[in-house]
C-alpha cells in the first residue's frame, strides 16, 4: 500500500538574504573570486555575459578592426537570426488528470455507496454542481479543473492519452530529461539534456541569460542533499555553457545577476577579452575557442540591438525590470507572492524550491523575453508538493457518516495556473517582435504539465486476502490512500506552432486506463473507445502506443523547429499533429 506523503504546512520567508539558510548558490551570481575562477581556461572561458560588460564598461570594438571576426561568427550562429521561446509551466505534485486534461465522468460514490468497494469511484463532493462536471469547447472535452482556462482552448492542443510513473523525484526527473534508460542517482553524461538545455543549446546563445529556471532539483524533500551532489539528479551545467541552467529566483535576485553582469568586467577579465578580439583570426583557427567566438558575437548582436532600441543594460533599465506598476497590477503581484516558502515532506527538514509564486515567474518571463535577454523559461509552482493531495478513504466521511469528499485542487488551479496564464499569454500576443510583423506568442510553444495524475478508487483484493483480524482489514481498507500516485495524467500545448481546439486521446470509463493513440493521434480502433477495454479476439494495434514525459520532451523540440534526434537521449518520438501544417 501506497504510503501517502506527509506534508507539513508552508512556512514563508523573505526572500534570500544571507543567513536565510538558502545554499551559498542561490544567494545571486557568484563573488569576484568565484567568478574570475571561471575564467582559468583563458579566452575559452569567455561567456557572453563577459563580453556584454566588457561592452558596456570600455565601448564596442571598432567594426573595421573586427570585419572578419564579426562575419564568421555571424556565421556560426546563423541559426539564432529566427527566434524562439521555449515555456514549460510545472505543477509539481500530481494534479487529478480525471479532473483535468484527461477528463473522466463517473458517479461519485462518496455519495452513492457500492456493496463492491473496489469498483467506487470517489469524487469531490460538489462532483455534478454547476461547475463540477465534465465540459466541451469546440473539439475539447475538459474536466472542471481546466474551466477557467476554456477561453485559451482554441489556441491549445490537449493530449488526453498519457502515462508516466508514480514517483515525485523519478517522474519530475523524466519531465526534465525525456524517455530512456537512467538512474536519477547516477552522474549525468556530456551528452545528455534536459528539453530546456537542448531548446538553449540550439537558440540561447544569442542572449545573456538564456535558461532560466524557478525550480531547484534538491527542494524534493525525499533526496538526500549528500547523494544528489554534483553531476546526479537534475544537473544544471549540461551542454554549452549558454544552455545551462540559471536558477532564477525572485526578482530582487534575478537583478542583481543583472547589475552584477554590469560591473564585473574587472581587470582580468577585460584584458583577456582585449587579447581574445586583438587576436581574433588566430583564436578562429581554434576549437577550444568556437564557444568564445559565438559568445563574442552574441554579446555584440546584443549590445547593437540595445543600443538601437535605446535599451542599454545601464542601472536605470535594469531597476525599471519587474517593477512595473501596470504589469504586477495586470498579473495580480501582491508583495508576499515574492517571498518564499519551505515546506517539510515526510518529516525531513523543510526544504524550498527559493522561487516566488507562479504570477511572479510568469510576469518575469515575459519581460526578460520583452526585453531580449532570455528565451527559456521552466516556471513551477512555488510551493513544495502544492499538487500532493493524498487522501485515505476514511476521511472521504465525516464520523457520523456526513459526507466530505475528495479533495477539490480548483483554487490550487486557479492561483497557480490559469490566472496568470491569462495576462501571460495576453501579453505575448500583444507583444510585437521589432517590426517583425510577429508576436511573441507567434514565436513561442507553451506546454502545460505535472509529474503524474491522481487516483480516484482503491483496489481492496490484495486486503481481504489478508490472513489478519476483521478489525485489522477494516482498518487498512479505511485507511488506503485513494487520492495516491497514480501514472495516468495528461499535458497541453500552446503557442505559435501548435493547432488549436484539438484534443488526442482519452480514458476508458471502466479501465480508468489512457487508450492508445495511433500515428496520426487517433484512438487505437482495437479498443473500445467509451470503456478503454480491448475489443474481443484483438490486440493491441502494431502501431499505437500511450505517450510518456518523453513524447512531450520531443514534442516541445520540433514544435520549436529543433529535430529531437541528437539533442539529449531521450528515445521518444514527437507527436507530429500536435504542429499546426
């Protein structure tokens, strides 16, 4: 049996501060020390945010001087002149697919009892209210969870066919990294990837902070901090350097990264950048320094189109990021959405993923992609297991037999999610790229997903097998988790490439099980499309399968023109009509 997870309630906190008890890495970007010791390797060493203040500190190199220079890494990152964004959004924990994306309409036998307790189906109590039910929108059936989202369905492809793992740490890890053999506990390997170092190894490499991210892989409170050191788990220094992770932040923290950009371009470091572009014919002869070289131009794209658009990163641009009156207004910022919270889980200390609330990470998203400093974004849901609404069947009842329910993830939906989904998305839309004639959201795919789904029953066989006291069965039965882990969930798309108001795949009623969808994302014609069951005398067609995180992983890289063969290791294919033709 399934033990649930023990959660203790948040405790908030200002957000970092030294003695805040946040490791030394999440404290802003790195000392001078720390910093310079990046740069041992020489001209190699050289990052784009090096060159960037070199830029700002001592002017632009003449352009004469470095004609041959400027043509040949142009050049090199050729591929970065077409811009795209890349945007998961995380609600970590497991929300209940049933309710959800993969919607699944049942009695609710918290009411109607069943003599058969293995065959019950235990939904929230308003299960069948106006509001709590199963809905349509065009060609999407939906479950109440996803209702205040119904206006952004005709933008949005769902996938209603999916199975994933059962384990928090295991099933987040496979959100990051795709589908294939590994160990979360094993080091990671030069050629493995999480999708947003893949999507940033292709297009970060003309921006300053390519990655960012808000979740911190070691806020699970299940990893032992000791065994999860260096390469293991969740790495974050995968791939070139500008395809690694930045961990975000609140926003008082993502600026001083910023100003601290600005003013480390000490001694060292200019004099090594003076050398790299005094010598830059030689250093193209180079392998060690192609990274430098791209860095370089990177840097200068950036610094001419800020100086175009009157947008250099002086004091002023920067303090003027995420302070906005009319955007916090517009994305609901109160003050205490920007702190952060610990949480315990099963009784280890409190851990914190050090990220402010969903609004906050969506509004900084769009103005780091507003102002061209940034074209990855992971945002997660700020609280530790905030979706882990473990449930034992006893408490679905009041004493006196009153009933309760399963718990209701409406509001958790609602905060996380769709409210500042709206004003982000809003946003994008409105937000033209230059004179491009694109928007933002044109140019940006947005995927929606959670490590696993949720159960709504619980299998007693295993129970009444017991060789125990009838007192000792009613107990356990009372006491099995019927809001567990469960593998069956679901995702969504969004964004410029992806076709609307589709759905792919569903659930079967009796098998609570995803049906398998065929290559063209239709349902596997070999089982029944209302109960899930296969259909006498067949099997399984030759050709369907159930998606996994890894689909989704594919998926997310050729939506945004990045062939997933090669990038990573993940052996999943991509859902081709997910993308609009």
């Amino acid at each position: 049996m399934t033990k649930p997870c023990q959660i203790d309630p948040a405790i908030h906190v200002q957000a970092s501060s030294p003695g805040s008890g946040v490791p030394e890495s999440h404290l802003g970007n790195p000392g001078r020390r720390r910093f310079l010791r990046r740069l041992t390797g020489g001209a190699a060493g050289l990052t784009c945010a090096d060159f960037l203040g070199f830029f700002h500190t001592y002017g632009m190199p003449a352009a004469g001087a470095t004609s041959r220079t400027d043509k040949l890494a142009a050049e090199a990152v050729e591929a970065n002149a077409d811009p795209h964004f890349l945007v998961y959004w995380y609600l970590e924990g497991g929300w209940c697919g049933y309710d959800m994306f993969n919607p699944l309409m049942t009695p609710n036998h918290v009411v109607d009892r069943l003599e058969d307790i293995s065959a019950e189906r235990y939904r929230v109590l308003k299960w069948g209210e106006e509001g709590y039910g199963i809905y349509q929108k065009g060609n999407i059936r939906y479950g109440y969870l996803a209702e205040p989202g119904r206006d952004l369905m005709g933008d949005m492809a769902v996938l209603s066919s999916m199975h994933t793992g059962s384990g928090h740490s295991r099933d987040r890890l496979k959100v990051h990294m795709g589908n294939y053999r590994f160990k979360q506990s094993e080091e990671r390997e030069a050629d493995e990837r999480s999708v947003m170092q893949a999507f940033a190894e292709v297009y970060g490499q003309s921006y300053a902070l390519p990655s960012l991210s808000w979740h911190w892989w070691l806020s699970d409170g299940e990893l032992n901090e000791v065994q999860y050191t260096g390469r293991r788990g969740y790495y974050h220094a995968l791939g070139p350097v500008h395809a690694h992770t930045i961990y975000a932040g609140p926003p008082n923290k993502l600026k001083k990264l910023i100003r601290e950009m600005q003013s480390q371009s000490g001694d060292l470091v200019a004099r090594e950048i003076d050398q790299f572009l005094q010598g830059a014919h030689r250093n193209f002869l180079k392998d060690d320094h192609l990274e430098a070289v791209r860095s370089y131009h990177s840097a200068r794209q950036i610094y001419l189109k800020l100086a175009e658009r009157g947008k250099r990163l002086d004091l002023d641009t920067v303090e003027n990021l995420f302070a906005d009156p009319a955007l916090r207004e517009e994305f609901g910022v109160q003050p205490e959405d920007e702190l952060m919270t610990y949480r315990s889980v099963n009784g280890n200390k409190a851990r914190s993923k050090f990220s402010p609330k969903t609004n906050v990470q969506a509004m900084m998203s769009y103005e780091m992609m507003r102002a061209g400093l940034s074209c990855a974004f992971f945002i997660e849901s700020r609280d530790v297991r905030r979706f882990d609404s473990h449930f034992s069947r006893k408490r679905l009842w009041r004493e006196d037999g009153t009933p309760i329910g399963m718990p209701d993830q409406t509001e958790m939906m609602k905060e996380d999610l769709w409210d500042p989904l709206h004003p982000f998305v809003k946003r994008l839309k409105e937000t033209e790229i230059g004179t491009s004639g694109s928007s933002l959201f044109d140019r940006t795919n947005i995927v929606l997903t959670s490590e696993f789904g949720r159960s709504i029953h619980g299998e007693i066989g295993g129970i009444l097998k017991k060789d125990i006291s009838e007192e000792e069965r009613q107990k356990q039965i009372g006491g099995q988790d019927i809001s567990s882990h469960w593998k069956v969930t679901s995702c969504a798309f969004l964004g410029g490439k992806v076709q609307g108001n589709r759905q792919y795949g569903a659930v079967g009623e009796k098998t609570l099980m995803a049906i398998p969808l065929m290559p063209d994302g239709s349902l596997d014609p070999h089982y029944d499309p209302v109960s899930g069951e296969l259909k006498k005398d067949r099997k399984p067609h030759p050709e369907s399968h159930v998606p996994d995180h890894g689909s989704v992983y594919a998926t997310a890289l050729q939506l945004s023109d990045i062939s997933p063969k090669g990038h990573g290791r993940n052996e999943s294919a991509p859902l081709p009509y997910i993308q609009r033709a």
